[in-house]
C-alpha cells in the first residue's frame, strides 16, 4: 500500500486528508442558546469535489477559503458574496493555501502547505497571485504551514506541521513561529507541542489558543505503524509583551482515541470557536476561555475551520467542512485581531 493510499484509507483527516463521514442530516444546535440559538440551521452555501479549509473574511464582507487539491493538481482560493450569494474563483493558483486571514493594511496572507505548494507563509496580492514571505526557519524549508493568526500588534503567528505532501522534511520539528512583518524575521515560538495546527488570539492579545492535532504520523512513512502515538490537545500560551511565549497550558484534552481541532476563531466574549474532527460528535464545539463546553454545532460533514462574518453578519458564523463552505446564525460577533471592529 503506498504512503497516499494508506492516508485516504486512515480518514483522519486533518487539512490535507481525504473527508469521509457525512451526516444525513445535520442535527440541532445544543448548549447554551445565548450563544447559538437550537433553532438555528446550518446552510449550505457551496459544495464541490475539493477540499475546503481556512476560511476568513475581508472588511467588505467577502469570505474567502481554500479549495485545496490533493492530486497534484494546483489549489485554489474561492470568494463567496454573502450579499449576492454567489461563489467566484478568486485565485486559480493558491500555493496550495490553507489557513487565510487579512492584515491591518487589507492584504491576505496564507499559510501555504506541502504537496506541490510553496510551503511557505505567503501574501496573495489582489491578482490572486501568491508570493513567500518567508518559507525557511535557520536554512530549512518549511514542513506546510497549515493555519496563522494575526495579533493585534501585527505580529504573524504560523503553524507548521506535516499531513501530507511527497516532499522531503529538512526540519526535525513541527512548531508555531512568529513572523515580524517590520523586521522580516521569524522565531520559532513552541518546543513543546507536537503537531500544530489551528491557531487563534485572544480579543485582549494576551493568549494564544493552539490545537495540537497530532497524529503520530509524518505522511512520508512507507510502512506506517498501525497504532501511532497520538496527542490532541487545546493548549494556552501567554503572549509576551516582545511576542515570545509563555508557558504552555493544556485547555482541552481530547484523549488519544478520538480526533480533535482543525481551525478555530473566536467572539467578542473570547469564547473559542473550534472545528472539532471527532468522527463520533464532529462540528463546532464552542468552549470558554476556561476551556468549558458551552456549546454544540452539529456539521454536515467533517469541519475544518470557521470564521464570522462583519457587519450585520457579524454574528454568522461560516464554516469550511468537507467539500463545501456553510453558515449559521449566531447570537455574539466574532473578533477579528487584523480587521476593525464594525458597530
């Protein structure tokens, strides 16, 4: 069985792994109904054969994600209109982006991943065209980075692990690091989680909330181990007043069984908002900054990220799960670190 095969079989999932589990039909809402109502439906707005990630949102609006392909063939980036409803190609040649997110002078950057893409923290400019920021840490090519925040101070928040892609690894970790887009630099802030993947910063800049979504495999193994060691966890670092981090505090412990966070955002409340892959409850499971349960959205399929809208979609919440992009009414804005806040 070859390295590909054996992934597509594997299902887990996580920004890079093929989708399998689809609901029949989305159950309710559940939980704390100040914060998502159980009346509330999940709406599909957009469905395809590829694979959706990194949703984020610009000031007009306009929510972009990622349409990634795994056969080699060239990613892409979709813009969808909530106020005409339709879908556009907005890049035809995304790097292979994943994570998305718009900066304080309105420009996109990606986290761009492995499998024929950049492999590297990327600005797309207003062409769709992708160019690397920076795609080395001390000499050695990225492993794919996967999702990034941006801090309120501007600084670049990045993971980088390994799901898939044929590419040779030149690092021997899988980290969170900070880009510094004034001086153009990059540390490598975690030594202590072990397969990154969603990233997100507290409304007060203080915390930032990363998903270790590991799951003991590199994607490179010829003869994979039937029963990897696996880790996933929801874990708070303090941000220090020079961008460094703190000490590392696990929020939410997932077990070794189950799969647990892809993407993440957050509200105004600093509540997270948490693309959870667990085939058996799989959806966007609302925790507090205390990494309490408050809340339950039940997805069509396997979710992957998420993001609120601005303006009088500010409360509504879209989701990339599967194939598609969906959305659903909820009661409290979303925070966006990069953007101004919209009244």
């Amino acid at each position: 069985m070859t390295n590909w095969q054996y992934i597509l079989v594997l299902g887990v999932a996580f920004s890079g792994l093929a989708d399998s589990v689809v609901s029949a039909e989305t159950p309710a809402p559940t939980g704390d109904a100040t914060i998502v109502s159980p009346d509330a439906k999940v709406e599909t707005l957009w469905v395809d054969k590829g694979f959706t990630e990194g949703a984020c949102v610009d000031t007009d609006g306009i929510i972009y994600f990622s349409d990634i392909n795994f056969s080699g063939g060239k990613g892409k980036i979709m813009a969808f209109d909530p106020a005409t409803g339709k879908t556009t190609v907005f890049s035809s040649d995304s790097g292979q982006s994943n994570g998305l997110m718009i900066d304080q002078k309105g420009r996109m950057l990606a986290a761009c991943g492995a499998n024929n893409g950049k492999q590297c923290l990327a600005r797309i400019n207003k062409k769709g065209i992708p160019k690397c920021l920076v795609d080395k840490f001390e000499g050695k090519k990225f492993n794919a980075p996967n999702d990034l925040v941006i801090h309120p101070k501007g600084w670049v928040y990045f993971t980088d692990p390994r799901y898939v892609g044929f590419e040779p690894l030149e690092l021997d970790h899988m980290s969170v690091f900070r880009y510094d887009p004034k001086d153009k630099t990059v540390q490598r802030v975690t030594t202590d989680i072990g397969k990154p993947n969603g990233v997100v910063v507290s409304p007060d800049g203080k915390t930032l909330y990363v998903a270790e979504t590991d799951n003991g495999l590199s994607g490179l193994e010829k003869d994979p181990p039937k029963n990897p060691k696996r880790r996933m966890t929801l874990n708070t670092f303090p941000v220090k007043a020079d961008g460094s981090l703190g000490k590392k505090k696990v929020l939410v412990d997932f077990g070794t069984k189950e799969n647990g966070i892809d993407g993440m955002t957050v509200d105004q409340q600093g509540n997270i908002y948490a693309a959870v892959r667990a085939e058996s409850r799989f959806g966007i499971v609302v925790f507090s900054p205390q990494g309490k349960e408050l809340a339950y959205i039940p997805t069509p399929e396997l979710p992957t990220n998420c993001t609120f809208g601005v303006g009088k979609d500010a409360a509504t919440l879209y989701i990339t799960a599967g194939s598609g992009l969906y959305r659903v009414p909820c009661k409290i804005p979303g925070f966006h670190p990069s953007l101004p806040l919209k009244k």
